[in-house]
C-alpha cells in the first residue's frame, strides 16, 4: 500500500474515534478484509462531529435525541453531555439556527462541572462554539486546554487554528497546524490545511489542499462543505464562472448549504445575471437569515440603483442583530455592523464599535474594517497604518488592497493608489459590485503617471505642499509611507 494512500485510510479511521471513547469498529479476529460494520445515523454524526466536520442534518437529529434520553435517565454521564453540546453546536452552524448555542453552552458546562478534570472533549466542544460565536479569546482558552489535557488528541487542533487565526496569532497557527497535520490526516485535515495556506496567501498550496480535502470527502454534508471552500478560492482569484461550477456542486451534494447558496449569488452578481443573483441572496436569507447575507444584498441592491431596497436589507441585518441579543445566543456581530456603519451609517459610530473589536480580536480582517471605518470618520492617516497591517499580515485580499488604494489616494499618495487600486483589479475584478466601479472611477481620475520618472513620483511631503488633486494627464505625488 502507497504511504499516501495508508495515510488517508488511517485519518479515516482516526475521525470515528470521537468525544471521548467511541470505539472504533474493526473486523473481527482472523478477518483482516472483512469490512467493518456500517455506522449508523447517530455514529455518522459522531464521527463527523468529532472530526470537526459537518454531518447530515437527519442524523444529527437522531443524535441529539438520543444523547438528550441518556442525559435525562443518566444526568451524570459527562461524555453523554459532552456529545450532547457539541451536536447543538454543529446543527446550529449548520442550519444558521443559533436558538441551539445557549443549550450547546448549558449541555458542555455541564459535562466540565461532572468531570472538571482530564475532560478534553467538552473543552474542544467549548472552544468549536467560542469560535462559531466569533469569541476567539475565548476559544484559545477551551482550545488550548483541550490540548494541555489530550496533545495527542489531533481534533482539538481545528478549533485552536480557527481561534489563533481570528486573533491575528500568526505563530500560534503554525504551531497548531504542524501538530494537526503530524497526527491526523485525511480530509478534515487536508480542508484546515487549505484554509490556512489561504490566508497566508500560498493560493496554489490552498488550492491543492481543498481539492483534495474535496475528492476524500465522503458524507454529501462534508463533501459540498469542502466544494464551497474550492469555490471561494476560485471566486477570490476573479474566476466567478469557476467559482458557479462549484458552489453548484456543493449544493447538488448537500441542497441546504446555505454559503454555497450566498456564494451562488456573488459569483452570479459578477456575471452580469442580476435577477438570478437577487434571487438566490433571497433564498439564502430565507432559509438561513445571516446578518453578513443582509449586507451583501443590499449592496447588490444599492449597485443596481435600487436603493429603498437597500436600505430595506440593511435594516434586516440591524434587526437580525437585535434579535439574536434579545436572545442570548451571544454571537459576536461587531464587525458585520462596523462595516455597516462605515459605508451605510455613522462613521464614527463604526469606528468606536470596530476599536473595541480590534482590541478584542486584532485579525487582518478587523485591521482592515477598522482602518476603513478611520478613513470614512477622516482619519486617513491612522486607517492607512491599519489597512497595510492587514495586507502584510491577511490573505490576498482584493478588498484589501481597494481599501488602502482608495485611502493613499485620498492622502495624496498617488503613485501608491494607483498600484493598489489597480491590485484590487487584478486579484478580483468583481471583488464587490460597489467597490469594483469606485475603483475604476478612482483610477481614471488619478490618470497615467506623469513624464518625469522617479523624481516626480516619489516627491517629498514639502514638495506636495499645496498641490491640487491630480489630472488625468499628471497625476501622481508620493508613493506612499511604504516606499511602494
């Protein structure tokens, strides 16, 4: 057998060892080729869930009903309520359902009070809802010791990579991802092996990996999840028609996939298909009303001069917010309503509500929102320091760079602008159906550089002193603090 292929066959197995003891099924003495014996609905869901990777919502129902008889005819049996909380957590990412995570947090503090010691399996379903609630500091906490408890234990790593990520914890990542991969392998680990060569901006390594993770996946649930990954990259690198393909394919896998379903409208929005984007945002919202769905409809909405309907969604993604509050579910939405408020409301409001964010979770996406909820309060200055943290440090982001190209420019670094905005355009040229069109206004008011040559484009502060906005024929100032 290829070592490759042993890998794979080993991680396979090693995902049906979860939450605390299930125990693997393996062929009976003297029958190395027997087959061991199919899973049931349950223990599909306990494998998935253990693995870290989505289950069929049907046999997460039989799981959850069976967990709640045990519990209630053996309330002391930690595993049980371990099990219990940690499949609330996966219907609810599932199904965008979130009325499970305050039962998914009673279920998984019960289970740590039960057994407070040597109790990995809670901790790593406490650290998998800290990040599906978006509270990365506390997800390094139950992650981290889940880890200190089991090392051994590869499914704890996923949550703890997910957490350091949404800190902005670069070293952390590493450390993580090297422990996963040395101890498992296989699908799951191939698919969070992607998502972090992503981020680093390595897209042929991420690419590879999420292709993959995608052909290994077995479980319709798991395969369009990690088909919707696939997608992302290919609608990241400006490849709408590629990333349709296969968003399509993540649905024909698993219809309710409601990214793939967001995603479709994205990529149809790119093409020039209006109504059929339009109408698959609003399918998306109805089955799984998501406040980041809200925004990306209304600023299709606002791009086609639509905008009492704009408005409309915005105020949907406000009340979608007040909702979840007035329910405890405690997801953290501050930075969906910053950049709200950056591009649709109060900038100052943003800026106060995305400081207090970054503060709590300083990731390159809430460097990058900060900065430009700074640039719209005219604080371009101090938006600009952030916006270039979060290129450095994030993946390959066309928002990114439209976001510093629209702030150089602004700050009269012309030189710098016009590489940026231009950047933006060729990572994505349809990275968003109202910045794509600023962008191309910005550059054509900036025009081509100047004759002159490096002199003129890199001139001094004191020699832009009092220099007017540029013309299409001669503008340029500096490059930028940068030196770009």
């Amino acid at each position: 057998m290829r070592p490759s292929v042993k890998r794979v066959l080993i991680g396979s197995v090693a995902g049906s060892v979860v939450l605390g003891g299930v125990l693997v099924l393996l062929p009976p003495d003297g029958g190395g080729k027997a087959k061991p014996p199919a899973l049931g609905p349950a223990g599909r869901a306990m494998a998935a869930v253990g693995a870290g990777a989505p289950a069929a919502l049907p046999d997460l129902a039989v799981l959850i009903a069976e967990r709640e008889a045990q519990v209630r005819a053996h309330p002391g049996d930690e595993q049980s309520w371990a099990v219990l909380g940690s499949a609330y957590v996966a219907r609810a990412v599932r199904t965008a359902d979130f009325r499970d995570f305050p039962k998914a947090d009673r279920a998984l503090h019960t289970s740590l009070r039960t057994k407070p010691d040597r109790n990995p399996e809670a901790l790593t379903g406490l650290a998998a809802l800290a990040n599906a609630r978006r509270d990365f500091r506390s997800a390094r906490k139950w992650g981290e010791s889940a880890v200190k408890q089991a090392p051994k234990r590869w499914t704890a790593y996923p949550a703890l990579i997910d957490a350091y990520s949404g800190l902005g914890d670069a070293k952390g990542v590493d450390r993580a991802l090297k422990s996963l991969q040395e101890l498992g392998s296989g699908s799951a680990v191939l698919a969070r092996s992607g998502q972090v060569y992503r981020d680093r901006g390595w897209r042929e390594d991420a690419n590879a990996a999420l292709t993959d993770a995608a052909a290994l996946a077995v479980a319709p649930a798991a395969k369009a999840a990690a088909l919707h990954r696939v997608a992302e990259l290919a609608w990241e690198r400006g490849e709408p028609t590629v990333a349709l393909r296969y968003y399509d394919a993540a649905l024909a896998a698993d219809a309710e996939h409601h990214p793939s379903l967001a995603g479709r409208g994205r990529a149809l929005a790119a093409l020039g298909r209006s109504s059929e984007a339009l109408l698959a945002y609003r399918s998306a919202l109805t089955k799984h009303p998501l406040p980041e769905y809200a925004l990306e409809l209304g600023e299709l909405y606002e791009s086609l001069k639509l905008a009492p309907a704009a408005r409309a969604q915005y105020d949907t993604l406000r009340t979608l917010v007040k909702q979840e509050k007035a329910r405890g579910i405690g997801i953290n939405n501050e930075r969906v309503l910053g950049l709200l408020d950056a591009d649709h409301g109060d900038a100052d409001a943003a800026v106060r509500r995305l400081t207090a964010e970054y503060k709590r979770h300083a990731g390159p996406e809430t460097a990058d929102a900060l900065g430009w909820a700074l640039h719209r309060a005219g604080d371009g200055e101090a938006g600009l320091k952030l916006v270039t943290k979060a290129m450095d440090k994030g993946p390959r982001s066309a928002l990114f760079a439209y976001h510093r190209g629209v702030i150089e420019r602004e700050l009269q670094y012309y030189g710098a602008a016009r590489r940026h905005l231009n950047e933006a355009l060729r990572i994505n040229p349809y990275f968003s159906p109202l910045g794509v069109p600023a962008a191309k206004r910005a550059l054509g008011a900036l025009g081509e550089p100047p004759e002159g040559g490096p002199a003129q484009l890199y001139a001094s502060p004191q020699e832009r002193s009092g220099a007017a906005l540029p013309s299409r024929r001669t503008g340029t100032r500096d490059s930028g603090p940068s030196g770009d």
